[in-house]
C-alpha cells in the first residue's frame, strides 16, 4: 500500500535506508544517522517533491520508501527517484517489484507519464530496474571528475 511521506516519521525512513545502504552489497559506512535524516530533509524541502511510502499488505510497519521530484517544464510530467529503498528482510520476496509497480500507478493517476532514476550496471539494483520495465537511455550519460 502506498502512501504519502510523512516528515514526522523521518526517523522510521532514516533507520530502512541505512539498514539497506550500510550492509552489502553497498557497505556505506560513511553514513551517519544524522547525515542520512538531513539529507532526507534536503531532498523533502525540494520544489515539486513527492515522497512515497510503502507498506506491506498487513500495514504494519514501512517496507520502503521512495524520495522523488516531479517536473514538467519542458516535457510532460516526468517523476525523478531521487532515493529507494526496500527493507532488506523484504528483498527477493516480490515487494520491491509490487512497490515499484504501486508508485507507477499513484504516479500516472496524477498524471506522471515518465520515471527516471540513476542507478549503477554493477549491482543487483540494475537487473531489478531492467526486469521491472526500465530501459538504459543510450543519449543520457551520468559523468564525473575527481578534482
């Protein structure tokens, strides 16, 4: 079941993201609780965001929560996961697929007609994005430079 974030309940989403992102596969040791919950802030006073919660069909408890920003200035209403995250007790068991396919649903009765998101090809998130429907867009290239 999706619902609406609720900064309120910022410390339930701050304890799922970490419990994700500082075990494997990522091993973000570098986050810290606090670090996590104002960046979750900044994300939150973003114009145009709309965070996604999702809980699981008995309604206790968050599963996963998602962090995005609409835009639709130059095309139609496009949504931009900012952040995901599925609990990790709730990986490999459909959830992350039902969430996705949840948001997709909420999004488009808005009238969201695209999501895009940035992941890495070297993760399991990357074949997740790609069975759920997700396509590579080979004119976008995400670069870098250490200076």
């Amino acid at each position: 079941m999706i619902e609406s974030y609720v900064h309120g309940d910022l410390d339930e989403y701050v304890d799922l993201f970490l419990d994700v992102f500082l075990n494997e596969p990522w091993h973000y040791h570098w986050m810290t609780r606090e670090a996590t919950a104002r960046y979750f802030t900044d994300i939150e006073n973003t114009p145009c965001f709309l965070g996604l919660v999702y809980r699981a069909e008995d309604g206790r408890g968050v599963t996963g929560v998602c962090l995005g920003v609409i835009s639709d200035y130059f095309t139609p209403k496009v949504y931009d996961i900012k952040e995901i995250a599925v609990r990790r007790s709730e990986q490999g068991k459909g959830r992350g697929t039902r969430m996705l396919a949840e948001i997709e649903k909420f999004l488009s009765a808005r009238g969201v007609t695209a999501v895009t998101l940035l992941t890495h090809r070297t993760i399991r998130a990357y074949n997740f994005y790609l069975r759920n429907g997700y396509q590579v867009d080979e004119d976008s290239v995400y670069m870098s430079k250490d200076i």
